[in-house]
C-alpha cells in the first residue's frame, strides 16, 4: 500500500509534533485564546495521529513477516492475519482523514420557536427546551439561557439558549459536533391538556442550530449595526417593563435582525444580541461560501431544508420518527428526558457514509 494514499496523514502528524513542542514552552498560556486554540488543534489531530501509527506499525510488521516468511515458512502462517490488521487500520484512518466541519469544536446557540398550533406548540417547544437541557447535563455541558419569551399557559413562544462544553472536548463530541443535525422542524402528535374530546392534535415547532461565533470569527463593524431600544414587553419586574430595556439590532448589510429583552439592563440585552447576531453571521458566511464552493458536496443529511419536517414525536405510540434517515424507535418516553444519542448516532452515521461514497 502507498504512503501516498495517506500523505496529508504525513502533514498532520509533522503539524502535530509542532503542536507539541509550542504547548510545552510555558509563555503560550500568557495569550489564554492562542492557547486554547492550539489546545483545541491539538485535540482534533490526536486521533489521526494514533490512527495513522497503527496503521503504520500494522503496515512494518507485515512487511517484516513477508521478508522471514521467505526464509522460514512457519512466519507464512501469520502472513494473513496481519493483513487483515494492515486493511482494517487503513479503513479505520480513511474514515479520521474524512472532511471535518469546520465547527465541530465549538459550542452552540440554539433558538427553539413555536410554530403552527398556538398554545400547543409553545408546550411543545418547552418539551423540547427540556429535551435539549437534559441531554446537556448527561454530557456535562453548560446550558445559558440568553433570551425567551413564555407563553401564557407554560411553554416557550421562542428561546435562545447556549449549550457550551467545559474545557476541550474530545473530537467529535463538542455541543455543535453532536447536535447540528437538530436544526429543523419538530412535530408532535398528542392529546392536548386543553382538548376535552380526546382527539389527537398535530403541532410543530422549529429548532435552529447555530455554531457560536467567537469575536475573532467573525469582524463586526458596528457602524454597520442599527442600534433601537424599547420598552419590554414581557414579564420580568418592575424595572424590566418601565424603561427602554429591550434592545434589537439591525446588521444593515445583511439585513439580520436580533432582539433581547431577557435582561433587566439595556447593556446586558445588547451583549446578548450581538453575541446571537455573531452567530448568525458566521453561519450566513459559512452558507453562502459553502453554497459556491458546490452544493454537490453537501451530505444527504445536511441538505434537509430548515423549513423541512425532520421528526416526528407520536406521544400516543410513544414513538420517535426521524425521516431524514428512516430511524424509528418506540422510547420517546426516555428520549424527551435526554435519552437522544441514539437517534443522533444514527443522522452521524449517515453523514458518515454519506462522505465516505463520496470519496470513493
């Protein structure tokens, strides 16, 4: 087998070992955000690096086998087992030298809004405001709530939260790695707590993902910002409804707008805002550079529509539908309370094998 088949392998372990060499050196933790990067580097290179060894101490074994076997027949015997180990670590680096997202370390900011059926969807969007929640703390990740607005029987109307790590984590186990497939709409089949007739009611509410921005991600120009402040309109004490609290901004070249109103500080509110409005406009950047690179690229699962139903919750049948990727399971039960790795191994999977055919 070529070494050429694996030479950005060859680069990433060169870049590795100078990885190594630059963290030892003490001085790197008086610039903490230099070091957390570099740390974050060196954590997403660590598995091709241990994956690139197997394969080549399974590659030198078997090469030292062939030139015995020549002289003592007895090594022949062991000859196909280790080619056996030779191919599976070859396939097993192929899939570390995949693409990677780009934000698959960071952390996210996600807004859940109810949708289609009133009262019922807001309920519904609560439901999953504690799914979410849930989830996060059997990951020991940080849930900060950034912005909401309730609704008048229980629920959220709409809620902006931030899921975030704490400390590096693993490759492909950040709050964006694991939860990036959740973007969508969510539908829910139930019997309303209002229904007195016992019918079955179908709902919705949509969950956007968004990988969160840190400030050196994205260059926001504040004169590019249109700053306007309101009174608050929602709950939250006496000082929170008569002063101009509420803050919205306008980002005027791209036209995005975000509002906060959570705070009771108009200075809060507006840190809160621009740290949602930086999301999004690493996101729209990352969309419109991704979209003339090639649509072609995109996986199968990543190509659902935002606006497209992506699952189903069937309360009656206790049942979870994911349509992206047929996956089925009767335990919704377990999954409203966090219990979502397998649904979200499955939509990894496919995303999975989508690039692999496509390298193939």
């Amino acid at each position: 087998m070529s070494d050429d088949r694996f030479a950005s392998a060859h680069e990433m372990v060169r870049e590795y070992q100078e990885l190594e060499a630059k963290m030892a050196d003490p001085s790197i933790h008086e610039d903490q955000n230099n070091a957390r990067k570099l740390g974050r580097r060196y954590a997403q290179l660590g598995p091709v690096v241990a994956g690139f060894n197997a394969w080549k101490n399974a590659s030198d074994d078997l090469a030292a086998a062939r030139e015995m076997a020549a002289e003592d027949p007895d090594f022949a015997a062991e000859i196909p087992a280790m080619e056996a180990a030779v191919a599976a670590a070859a396939e097993k680096l192929e899939e570390l030298l995949l693409p990677r997202d780009p934000n698959d370390d960071r952390d996210v900011i996600m807004e859940v809004k109810a949708g289609a059926g009133g009262d019922e969807s807001a309920l519904f969007a609560g439901d999953l405001v504690r799914m979410y929640q849930r989830y996060a703390e059997k990951h020991n990740w940080k849930v900060e709530i950034i912005d909401l607005t309730e609704a008048d029987l229980g629920g959220y109307k709409d809620i902006s939260m931030a899921i975030k790590s704490k400390g590096t984590p693993e490759p492909g186990n950040s709050p964006y790695a694991r939860l990036k497939f959740e973007g969508g709409v969510h539908r829910v089949q139930r019997v309303p707590e209002t229904e007195s007739q016992g019918r079955i009611h179908t709902s919705a509410a949509g969950v956007l993902i968004l990988p969160e921005a840190e400030e050196v991600d994205v260059e926001l120009n504040m004169n590019d910002v249109r700053v306007d402040v309101y009174r608050s309109s929602g709950p939250g004490g006496q000082s929170v409804n008569t002063t101009d609290s509420a803050v919205r901004l306008t980002h005027v070249p791209t036209g995005i707008v975000v509002s906060c109103q959570n705070e009771k500080s108009q200075l809060q509110n507006k840190e809160s805002a621009l740290r949602i409005l930086r999301a999004r406009l690493l996101a729209d950047a990352q969309e419109k550079a991704e979209a003339a690179a090639s649509a072609e690229r995109k996986s199968q699962v990543r190509t659902v529509d935002r606006s497209e139903r992506i699952r189903t919750y069937n309360f009656p049948e206790n049942r979870l539908s994911d349509h992206r990727v047929n996956y089925k399971s009767n335990n919704l039960d377990a999954v409203l309370n966090g219990e979502l790795d397998d649904v979200i191994q499955s939509l990894l999977d496919a995303d999975k094998a989508a690039k692999l055919s496509a390298t193939s």
